[in-house]
C-alpha cells in the first residue's frame, strides 16, 4: 500500500476485505490515497455494484483460486481490467473463455501472473529505484499448498532460484540452475 501511496500515477485505491481482523491490520498502512472496504466477494451483485459507483480503473485480484472465476465476471461486466495475481492453471482457463466479453466490455484480464514469480519481480525492479548501495537482489519463491500436509501445513517445494543484478548501464533478470 505503501507503494500505491507514493507513485503519483495512482490517484486512489481499496483495499477490500470481509474480516474485520484484516481490514483493521491493514488501516495501519493506508495513507490519503486509500480506502478501506468491508464486503464479500461471493456477492457477485454487491461486488459489482461496488465497483461500478466506485470509478476504478482496474483490479489487481489477489483472492483465493475458488473466487477468482466469479469475480473476474464481475469485472468484465463492471467492464474494468483485471491482473489476477494467482498463478492456478484451471482458473486461468476459465478466465481465457471470458476473453471475448472482456474484449467487448473494453476491459483486459490478465491471468495468472503471479506475485512469485511474477509481482515480486517487478517491486525488486521497483525497489532499486529508491534504495541506494543495492548490486544485487537474491528471491526465492515457495508456494502456497492447495492441500496442505504435514506437522507445518506447508509446500515442500521451491523454484529455481531467481537473481536481479544491476550493472551500471544494464540491469538483467536471469535464472539460477
């Protein structure tokens, strides 16, 4: 959010939730730009009602994968893009068959891209930008287990390792084997 607060592209945002717990959590870093709203977005017409007063731009959907069909209908009908920040491969079927009514609704869906790999990378570029003494940036991404197993209920796996280094004239993206 803090990211939203200082890029002067962004004239507003919401950040949207139906826990109190989270929406409260989340208070502590919403600036000027932001705005805090309670609903449920397994209430397709709520959600589409909101988002038509509420003169978005876009959405950038970070909900859980069981969400993520109905409320990209909802943004094509609400006729705003959307950047789906999941990475699942049947809801990113699902999403391509509404292409053509996104396209007549004038609005783009982007599926799957991620936040790791994909989000992250781009906020490392970002972060270069705004901190000085940095030559390199090491991430590596884990995943969240559909299924969970196990004493720590986690994923048992990790991708390849994934390194940003920055020459003076050249920053480069490149993949560790």
């Amino acid at each position: 959010m803090r990211y939203f607060e200082s890029d002067p592209r962004v004239e507003s945002y919401v950040c949207f939730d139906n826990s109190l717990a989270v929406l409260a959590a989340a208070g502590r870093y919403v600036g000027a730009k932001g705005v805090i709203w309670r609903g449920d977005a397994k209430n397709a017409e709520e959600l589409l009602s909101f988002f038509r007063v509420g003169n978005f731009s876009g959405v950038l959907n970070a909900l859980p994968y069981s969400l993520l069909p109905a409320t990209t209908g909802v943004c094509v009908n609400a006729g705003l893009s959307m950047a789906d920040l999941g990475g699942n491969d049947e809801v990113r079927k699902k999403q391509q068959l509404m292409g053509g009514a996104a396209v007549r609704a004038g609005a783009t869906i982007a599926p799957a891209c991620g936040l790791a790999p994909g989000l992250i990378s781009d906020l490392a570029f970002s972060a270069k930008n705004y901190l000085t003494g940095i030559y390199s940036i090491k991430m590596f991404c884990g995943g969240l287990p559909q299924k969970p197993e196990g004493d720590l209920r986690h994923a048992l796996f990790l991708m390849k390792r994934v390194y940003i280094t920055n020459t003076p004239r050249n920053p480069s993206l490149f993949k560790m084997a």
